[in-house]
C-alpha cells in the first residue's frame, strides 16, 4: 500500500513561530511529518510520495532521519491547491 503526503503549501499561518513549511515545526525534537510518517509505518505503509514545494525543505529536513522506508519527493511548482498536489503525485 502506498500513501501520499501533502507538504507543498505556502505555511503562511505558521508565521513566526516557524520559516519553514509546517510540517518541520518541531515537537518533542522531531518535525510534524516525522509522527505522521512514523504513524503510516505501524500500519504497514511502506511505500510514501511526498508531495513538497520547490524549496525542497521537507526533502532536506528528513534526510536527518534514519526513517527506513522508500521515500519518494515530488516537486508542486506552484502552491495551486490540495487537488493540484495530489495530482503531482
């Protein structure tokens, strides 16, 4: 089974506690995305897309972390919408 990620938006209500995208905003040490990942492995996803912008921010944080699954990034060029994102995907 597989899972899509949706981690391309602008974040802009996140502002200032946080620069990056919204799912980077650390908790306990680790960024969001990091539980949600951790999340989908307990229930056997082994295979995730994540969706990000063209900064690749998500991309860049999560190599920090041994998560041991297949991770595959696609860019969303333009913040168009949650449709948009999952059509990239």
């Amino acid at each position: 089974m597989q899972a899509v990620i949706l981690a391309a938006g602008e974040s802009s209500r996140f502002w200032p506690l946080n620069q990056r995208h919204k799912s980077l905003l650390k908790i306990m040490g680790k960024p969001l995305i990091w539980y949600t990942i951790e999340s989908l492995k307990r229930v056997g996803i082994k295979d995730i897309i994540i969706v990000q912008g063209p900064k690749r921010d998500v991309e860049e944080e999560l190599k920090n972390y041994q998560l041991g699954i297949e991770i595959k990034y696609v860019i969303q060029p333009e913040p168009k919408g949650m449709g948009d994102a999952v059509l990239c995907a």
